[in-house]
C-alpha cells in the first residue's frame, strides 16, 4: 500500500498543477477527495489489516489526505492572485449609489413608530393555510374572499395570503393576552391592475389586546401614527366598513396627498384614499386563538404599505413601485 499512495501523491500533484480554471479544480478536489476517491477506497481496506498495520497505514493515508489538501489550497490561492492580477483597473466604475425602496422606507417608519407605542414587530409565512387566512379570522366558507377569481389558489392545497391578518392568529397563538403586535409584509390578491391596484402589494397589520380597551384608543393610536407618518396634520375620516374579523368595523380613510383632495385617478377621483381598515377584535377571533372575549377585547388595523409610499412620494400609479425600473424610482433617492 505504502507504493500505491506515493504513486497516487505523485498524480495528485501532476493534476493540480494542470487545472487552470477554479471550477475545475472543485472537481479535481472531489474526484481525490470525495466518498468515491481512490483515497476512500484505500480507507476502507484498513478494517481487514491488523492493528500495527492499520496504525501505520492510517498514519499515511491521513498525511496523504492532508498534503492533497494543501496542494489544493495553495492552487487555489494561485488562481486567486491570477484572476487579481489580471484585473483591469482602469475600467470606468459606475459610482451611484442605490437607494431603498420607498415601500421599505415607509414600513420602516411606521414599524419604527409602533415601537415606540410598545408594539412588537411579527412576521410570518406568504404561503398560508386557508384556516389561518380565513377560518381563524372569522371569514366563513361562502365569503367572497374564497373564490378563486379574488384568491391564488397553489397546487399544493395552500394559498398566497390576501392579508397580513393571518399574523394576528400567528401572534395570539404564540403569546396570548395581553399583546400589541405588528407586522408588516408583502400580500397577493387577484386584481384587476389600474392605477391604484395590483396583484403584489404591501400591508402592516397592527393589534392590540388587552382589558377595557376602546375605540378611542383605536382612534387615538391611528391619529398619531398618521400624523408621524406624514410629518403633518392629516385630514382623516372614519365611516362604517364590514370586515368578519372586527366588530364594529371602520375604514380609514385619509385625505388624498396627491391631489390634495381634488380629486385624480389614484383616489378613483373622490379626494380620499381608502388607507386603514380598523375595528374592534371579534369575540369569535379571541376564541379561535384561545383568548377569553369575557376578559379581554381589542382593536386591530391594516394599513396599505404600498399606498402609504404613494402618498408620501405623490406616485400617481402604483405599478411603478413593482416595475422594477430603476429609472423611475431613482428620483425618489431615498437612503
């Protein structure tokens, strides 16, 4: 054995020499080194010599192993210093510097913002389960949500979230009451695509449970957040708005920042953007997720990421902010 691995370290060293290009030398490697190597194969006959044998061989069969090892590193560093050496410097370099995007920008801020109200940042899976996305949260089987025409429906028996409410299931389940959570993410809905709609858009979900808890504080926390949000007083108004997981519900709408209330395409020319469903928690929800509606009740919100970038960037068409095109959001040159 003792010629067989002197012979084969004599042909390692010839191939490493040889190999010119990394990806090569990665196959080199496994082919001397790797489960179907000849040094393997040697390994695996130590079990039918004697112990002073085996101490002998093993001892060899390891520096082997070791040196090969070596040689390759060495090669490998070689081809590194080449590559670098070979680098033409005097190219032109493009200097711009990239910039968040404006969704980013914008969730950061309000995530930042309900931190400082004691709110804990969740975030959970966009392939969900019908029974978190729907059932958990109220939604019964013949709602209009479930059918296919509104929903992405997945081979695999799962869909693609509509809302980040499932989270509040996720939150409830994991930590109980009492709890202000949010969590913001990316949602997928069958829409039509205008102006002020598409199929990939984000959200932040915000809850909180807890005992006596109100619609002022609805309003109050909401009102605030805005407020920070734009960095100025914003012309707000609630109006009645059904939702099967809250109970009364409300939609928040706020004044349009494009048009300042005129009226434009963004705001299908009402002057308000629809930005915040709300309401209060539904008993049937705390149930679900374990928490007794006879002790304790809450409020919950979902605004639009997406929209909220709109408003605060006066972007009139929201498939810009999916497009891709850096030529359109490198004006924004948000750091």
């Amino acid at each position: 054995m003792k010629e067989e691995l002197l012979e084969l370290l004599k042909s390692a060293r010839i191939e490493i020499e040889g190999v010119i290009k990394e990806a090569d030398l990665l196959n080199l490697k496994s082919k001397l080194l790797g489960k179907n190597s000849k040094l393997s194969e040697l390994m695996t006959e130590l079990k039918n010599m004697s112990l002073e044998d085996k101490r002998a061989f093993g001892k060899m069969i390891n520096d082997l192993k070791y040196d090969i090892e070596q040689m390759i590193q060495a090669k490998f560093n070689k081809l590194n210093a080449k590559d670098f050496l070979e680098f033409d410097n005097t190219l032109p370099v493009e200097l711009g510097n990239g910039s968040l995007h404006p969704v980013t920008i914008a969730s950061k801020e309000v995530t930042d913002i309900l931190k400082q109200m004691g709110f804990i940042i969740l975030d959970g899976p966009e392939m969900e389960s019908e029974y978190y996305n729907f059932e958990a949260l109220n939604i019964p089987k013949n709602h209009p949500a479930r059918d296919m025409q509104d929903t992405f429906y997945l081979d695999n028996g799962l869909i693609l979230r509509t809302h980040t409410s499932t989270n509040q299931v996720h939150g409830m389940e994991k930590y109980g009451a009492p709890i202000r959570l949010c969590a913001p993410g990316r949602c997928f809905r069958n829409e039509n695509i205008d102006h002020s709609h598409d199929n990939t858009f984000f959200q932040i979900e915000g809850m909180v449970i807890d005992k006596d808890v109100s619609i002022g504080n609805l309003i109050y926390v909401m009102k605030e957040l805005l407020n920070h949000v734009f960095k100025k007083e914003v012309d707000v108004r609630l109006r009645p708005g059904f939702f099967p997981f809250v109970e009364p519900g409300f939609e928040l709408d706020c004044s349009c920042l494009i048009c300042n209330g005129k009226g434009c395409p963004t705001c299908k020319n009402t002057g308000w953007i629809e930005l915040c469903p709300c309401g209060m928690i539904h008993p049937n929800v705390l149930k679900m997720s374990g928490i007794n509606p006879d002790e304790y009740n809450g409020f919950a919100f979902g605004m639009g990421l997406t929209r909220l970038a709109m408003m605060k960037n006066k972007i009139n068409d929201i498939r810009v902010l999916n497009s891709g095109d850096l030529r359109k959001l490198e004006r924004f040159n948000i750091k």
